[in-house]
C-alpha cells in the first residue's frame, strides 16, 4: 500500500509578514476604547516622578500611560494578579496592542500600582466627577456595601509587643551582620546578592517598626475603652444583691498585631471562619452602576459607615450623597442623627423590636428628630418609591459579585424550594418474631406487651426518618432476653412433654 500525501506543518520555515499590531487588532476592540480613554487622562503626576530625562545618563523606563491602561483593561477583564497581566501581555493581542512592544514584567505593573496608589485614586475620583459634570452620573442616591477581603497576613504572623521587640532586635543583627560581610570581603557575594538581602533584612525591620506602632495604638485605645467602662454608673441595688461588689473586671487582652501586614485584624468570613482580612466598602450609582468612592479599614463590622463615607463623598465631589442605601447591618443611630442634621435622607431597615406588639416605624422616646423622621420614613411610601427594597442591593452587590445579587437570591430561592423532612407515619401493630426457648420463632402481638414497645422519645423530623445501625450479634442477644421475660402465657404449648 501506498503512502498518503498530506501537508504536514513546517514551523521552522521562515516567512515575511508585512503586518503590524495596528493590523491584527480589530477596528471595534475594547482595548482601543481604552487606550483612548486613558489618552484623555491627566497623568502629569506620574510624568514629574520620571527620573530619566533628555540629556542625561539613565535608563528609559516604560510609559505611565502604558501601565495605566493594562491596569485598566486588565480590571475590565477581571484580571487583579501583575503575574497573570504579565502572562496576557506576552499571550493576548489586545494586551500586547497596548503594549506597543514596550517590554513590561508582573515586577514593574506591581510596583507601578503600589506606588502611585493616590494618583490613582484621584484618576477615580477625576473621572466620576467629570461623569457628574455631563450626567450620566448622580449623587442624589448612593447604594453603599463592603465585603471583607482575605489579607495576605497568616495567622502564625500576629505577635504581641514582646515577641515584636525580638523581632526587631533579630532584624538589626541581621542588618548589621550583612554589612560587616560585605565591608570584610567584597567577593563572597555578589553585589547584586548583597544589596537583595540587605533589602529583605531592611523591610522585615520596617515591617516590625510598623507592627510595634499599631501594637502601642491598639493599647492605648483599649486602656481608654477600659476607662469609660469603669465610668459607668453602677446599677442599683435590688432585692437579691445585684449591687453587691463584684469582682474587678479582668484586664484586656495584650494585642496581636502582624508582621506582614500591620493593618489586617482577625475578621469572621463568611464561611464562619477567623481569619485576617480587611473592610472594604465602596458606593455606587444605582442609575449608572459606577464606583464613586472605595473605603478600607480594619474594622470588623460595618455598623457605623456611612457617615464616613458621606464625609468621604463630599470631600472630592463638594456634595454628600442626599439618600444613602445601606443594609441593615450600617444602621446607627448616632450617624444617622449626624447625617440627618447635614441633610442626608438615610435610607436603612429598622431593627425588629422585641415587643411585637410595638410598632417600629413610631418614635420612640429618647429618639432625636433626624431618628424619629428615619423611623417614619421607613414606614411610609418613600421607602418603596426609593427603591431600597428592589434598587439596592443590585448595584452595591452586584460589583462584588459575590454574597448579594443575583447569587444570593438563587440561593435563597433554593434554600425555599428545599422540602421540609416530614415524620414517617406509624406502622399498624404487627406480630414481630421472636425466638422460644428451642429456638423456633414465636410471635406475639406489639401491642398485647410493652416489652416490645420502642420507648418513648422526642426526636426531630429528620431524626426520625434514620433507623440505628444494629450488629448481628447484639440483635440476637436482644431477642433472647426478650423471649426470656415473656409471660408463660405468650411463649405458647411446651413442646417438651
């Protein structure tokens, strides 16, 4: 038989192609949009920070404007790591048009986002306000949400002042032994070695520097709670000794703070677990769905943020959101009153009282007016037509994509479409068998003895549909006895004569 002729692929042959990344990029792709976006932007910042300028010696380093739109575009995509960017910018036509054939690496895209951080978070606030400036944007109803996000601090990271202190004495002997090293004999390292470890040691004793001044705050601020609490005035004495002297409280804990990152605290995650994370808060547009202002900070609930994110807001912007969206978990009551005296119409669930029979939306006693006006605007149809209810949660969770939205009302509609386990009916008497005494099976009805009645018990539902698992061996030995104790009229004739 003979062979087949086929084309086979010929990858070493050489080929001139008269193309160009302006040529492979089609006329409507979305890394265009964005390059002319961040044409428009005012990047004279970062151009001041360049150190290498026209007539002197350096090497030139990339374009901002360059790293600035693969930042962009890679949020677009949903891209967040600088290695996966740097990957795409080899791999993917749209980064690599954007590159221009600039040569980037996840170390230069990392350290540009670190260090120009509040240019880019003016660049954010620029941009919104110029979206306010042609409305296609409003802060007349801001939707506000946060989700905790997991910090890059391990749990075997957080020490208290005096394993810091160690630390810190550890890093200076390292810095100190590097640089008597290097000064006794240059060539056992390199210099390029020398200066990385002399670098590492260097920021491992910022970073414990760092931890020590957040451990010296954290006690302070737990010494003044301490104080205000030992201010309070002691409740009165009742009929069974309650203002008797009790024992002094116990001191508070010694703080822990992280060597890795100094700002992270312990936060319960969604999955129930501990771990370390950040708040991170963030108010949108529910009409245009745009980002307005991003908060983080290490506390570990949100009760208390929306005035300062309305402080945040009018800081940029020159105006305060007039009806904020807020979950229920936001609402304070002092905040409230505060935002309400600034003319901010809060927009919050009110808390279930524990009288039902107690309306929630009527004032209350001790409720000042902005509190009293919340409570009855809940109440009323400015609630509905606000679109708290429906609005809300869309924009603010759907940015996060993650416990609200869309997925969170899947999981509900699943967690109520469930069916409920119902209790198995109960069998009608039957006779059941039973050994005699030669080792024939009697039987006798379940309802004639007791004996071979279950007890009685008060299981739930789902407990009564599971039947215990019984050994051979043990069911034997149970129907012996059984048969044993039977009365002599249920054991029938005796077969012995």
């Amino acid at each position: 038989m003979q062979a087949p002729r086929l084309r086979k692929a010929e990858r070493r042959q050489v080929s001139l192609r008269p193309l160009s990344l302006e040529d492979l990029l089609p006329p409507d792709h979305r890394a265009r949009f964005v390059w002319s976006f961040a044409e428009r932007l005012d990047l004279s910042a970062l151009y001041r920070a360049v150190k290498a300028v026209e007539g002197h010696p350096g090497h030139p380093p990339a374009d901002p404007r360059i790293l600035l739109a693969l930042w962009l575009y890679a949020t677009v995509e949903g891209v967040g790591s600088a290695r996966e960017l740097d990957r795409l910018c080899r791999e993917h036509i749209g980064f690599e048009w954007l590159c221009g054939g600039v040569g980037v690496n996840h170390t230069t895209l990392a350290e540009f986002r670190v260090a120009h951080g509040a240019v880019l978070e003016r660049l954010l606030a620029d941009s919104f306000a110029a979206m306010l400036k042609t409305g296609h944007a409003s802060l007349a109803r801001v939707a506000q949400d946060g989700m905790r996000v997991r910090a890059a601090a391990g749990a075997a990271s957080f020490r208290r002042r005096a394993s810091l202190e160690r630390c810190r004495a550890e890093a200076t002997a390292e810095i100190a032994r590097l640089r008597a090293e290097l000064e006794a004999d240059p060539g056992t390292l390199s210099r390029r070695q020398a200066a990385a470890r002399l670098r590492a040691a260097a920021d491992r004793e910022r970073r414990v520097k760092a931890a020590l001044a957040v451990a010296a705050q954290l006690a302070a601020q737990r010494q003044a709670d301490r104080r205000l609490h030992d201010q309070d005035p002691p409740k009165p004495e009742g009929d069974e000794g309650e203002g008797a002297a009790k024992p002094p409280p116990e001191p508070p804990p010694e703080p822990r703070v992280s060597t890795t990152e100094a700002q992270a605290r312990v936060m319960k995650r969604p999955d129930g677990g501990f771990r370390p994370a950040f708040n991170l808060g963030f108010a949108t547009d529910p009409r245009s769905g745009m980002i307005a202002a991003v908060t983080l900070d290490s506390t570990g609930s949100d009760k208390g943020q929306p005035r300062p994110m309305s402080e945040r807001l009018a800081e940029p912007y020159g105006q305060r959101p007039g009806e904020p969206l807020v979950d229920g978990g936001f609402a304070k009551l002092a905040d409230i009153e505060a935002l309400a005296a600034a003319g901010v119409a809060v927009f919050a669930p009110v808390p279930k009282p524990r009288d039902a029979g107690r309306d929630p939306h009527a004032p209350r006693d001790g409720d000042g007016p902005g509190v009293a006006a919340w409570r009855q605007r809940m109440g009323s149809e400015a609630a509905g037509a606000s679109g708290w209810a429906a609005r809300r949660p869309a924009p603010a969770d759907g940015q996060r994509g993650g416990q609200g939205g869309l997925q969170g009302a899947r999981r509900h509609r699943r967690m109520r479409q469930r069916p409920v386990p119902q209790p198995r009916p109960a069998a009608p008497p039957r006779a059941w068998p039973r050994d005699g005494p030669d080792g024939r099976a009697l039987a006798c009805d379940r309802a004639q003895h007791d004996v071979h009645r279950p007890p009685p018990c008060h299981l739930t539902p789902c407990h009564l549909t599971q039947r215990p698992r019984v050994s051979r061996h043990a069911a034997h030995s149970a129907r012996s006895r059984t048969a044993a104790s039977l009365p002599d009229h249920a054991a029938g004739p005796d077969p012995t004569p």
